[in-house]
C-alpha cells in the first residue's frame, strides 16, 4: 500500500497548458523508437492526431451478442471508415481480410465469461502480436479491485516489456473495480497506474471532470463507447470526450448496433476529425443514412 500520510488530492492538472514535448504528433511519443512512433502513426492519423477505433472484441466474453453474431457480414463492411481495428486474435485470423490495410490493436490477454477468473495472468505470445502485424497490443486494467487489480497490474507489465523489446505499443482498458465510482478521480487513477505500468496508450471511459483525466495522463487517451446510446447522444458523447482533449474514440455497440452502422461510422469519423457538432454529424448520419 502506498504510503498515504501527508497525502494531498491532485488539484492543479496544468489545464490549457501546451506539453512543453514537441516533434511527434502522439501525446508522450516524442522519445520512443521508430518502430514505437511507426505503429502509433498508422493508429492516430499524422493530420489530425486523433483516431477512430473500432471495437469488436465483445464476444471474447460474451459470446455472439447483438451485431457482433457474423462478423463478415455485420464488421467487414464497416472497416473502411475506421482508422484501427479493435478485436482478438481468432476473429482477426478467421473472419477479417487481410488486404483491409488497417491498424489492430490486438486484445492481448485471456478472455472468460466468469469474471472473477478474467485475465489470470494470461497474454498471447507476444510471437503472434508480430505474426499479426499488430499496431498495438490491448491489456486489461482493474485497478481498486483486490487481487483482481494485482493481477491486471502483472499482465500491464508483461505486455509493457514485450511491447518494448519488439517496438509495438500497449494499450491499457481500464476495467472498473467492484469498490470504485465511475467517476473522474477514479479514472484519472486507472489511467495514470496504466501509463506508469509503461502503457502508450490508454482506453477509459468518459465521465463529468474528464479534462482532469486526460491532464493527469501522460499518454493519449481514446474513450470507450460503451453500452448502445442514440445515435445523437453517441456523437455528442465523442464530441465531448475530444473538445475535452481524447485523442479518439473505440467505439463498438453504438455503431455495430447502430440502425444504420455504415453511416453512424462514417459520422463519429467526422466528428472526431474534422470538428463537427453532434448535431452536424447527427445531420450527416441521416443523410448518409437515408441514401
């Protein structure tokens, strides 16, 4: 346990303040190695130094679930309007193209449908992230949550070490703990333990306060979409998240479950990249969708 006497809450996070790091468009890139830089350029694009993420990693704990039963038929058709896959190693190898051109960011530990057994300190061999041509490797964090916590930390590590022998980045998503409140000072804490741990990339959820978060974090933090929204709620989320300083968005359920997945992608892409408000980009999903 940290030593907690004379323990002052975080209160001044440099808000609005310019990272003195220049010469890499990549927040807390500047000095890795070319390999490093290399795969976090393919993730966020040079122009704009933000990303569109697709997650389908779902049914590595929850099986076949909606949008997610036929990935060639329901993820294939989308993969174009995104800027980097989110998904396991199986699915990647049986049901995705390998001429799509596109980033992974491969899930890199276990997955169980008995949650108090996830991640027993299990990662892929780091062999198969390189058979793969992954961008990044994505590792679970749960920090405030016991033993649970001990053991994400371990596999933070690992994949760190891996990551850093062969020049592939880890991502951390953060998990929330069975004792924490999804609240700003709790994901600040998870992002930091994941970029401390040696994480170049973090994966957390947006939360009233979220511009404190991503101060406190070193390293570019992407949100999670989360459980489905209304396709204007979604993109405001997005919107939010980045005036709020997210280097992007991996968004899963609200565009594969999506009434119209082709033309919801194509507006979080918008309004990721070039700025538009959720109501603009809410303007762009009925158009796309309506031709």
């Amino acid at each position: 346990m940290a030593d907690m006497d004379g323990f002052r809450e975080a209160a001044d996070f440099g808000i609005g303040q310019a990272s003195p790091q220049t010469g890499f468009h990549v927040k807390g890139a500047s000095s890795m190695g070319w390999g490093m830089k290399d795969r976090l350029s393919r993730i966020f694009s040079p122009a704009t130094g933000r990303t569109v993420m697709l997650a389908f990693d779902h049914g590595f704990i929850m099986g076949p679930t909606s949008g997610v039963e036929r990935i060639d038929l329901s993820i294939v058709p989308l993969i174009q309007y995104a800027d980097c896959l989110m998904c396991t190693r199986g699915i990647l190898r049986s049901s995705i193209p390998a001429n799509v051109n596109k980033p992974v960011c491969l899930r890199s530990d276990a997955g169980t449908t008995v949650l108090t057994e996830l991640n027993r300190n299990v990662l892929i061999d780091v062999e198969d992230a390189i058979r793969f041509n992954a961008s990044a490797m994505a590792v679970m964090l749960s920090a405030g949550d016991g033993e649970q916590e001990a053991i994400t930390v371990a596999n933070l590590v690992r994949a760190a070490d891996l990551g850093n022998r062969y020049g592939i980045p880890v991502m951390g998503v953060t998990a929330v703990g069975k004792q924490m409140e999804r609240d700003a000072r709790y994901f600040a804490l998870a992002s930091r333990v994941c970029a401390e741990n040696g994480a170049a990339i973090v994966k957390t959820y947006y939360c009233e306060g979220f511009e404190k978060v991503v101060a406190s974090c070193p390293v570019p933090i992407v949100i999670a979409g989360g459980k489905k929204l209304p396709e204007e709620e979604a993109l405001a989320l997005c919107y939010k998240a980045i005036n709020d300083g997210a280097a992007g968005v991996d968004m899963g359920r609200n565009v594969f479950q999506s009434e119209s997945p082709v033309a919801m992608i194509q507006a979080v892409h918008a309004v990721v990249h070039d700025g538009l408000t959720p109501k603009q980009g809410y303007e762009l999903f009925l158009d796309l969708k309506n031709h």
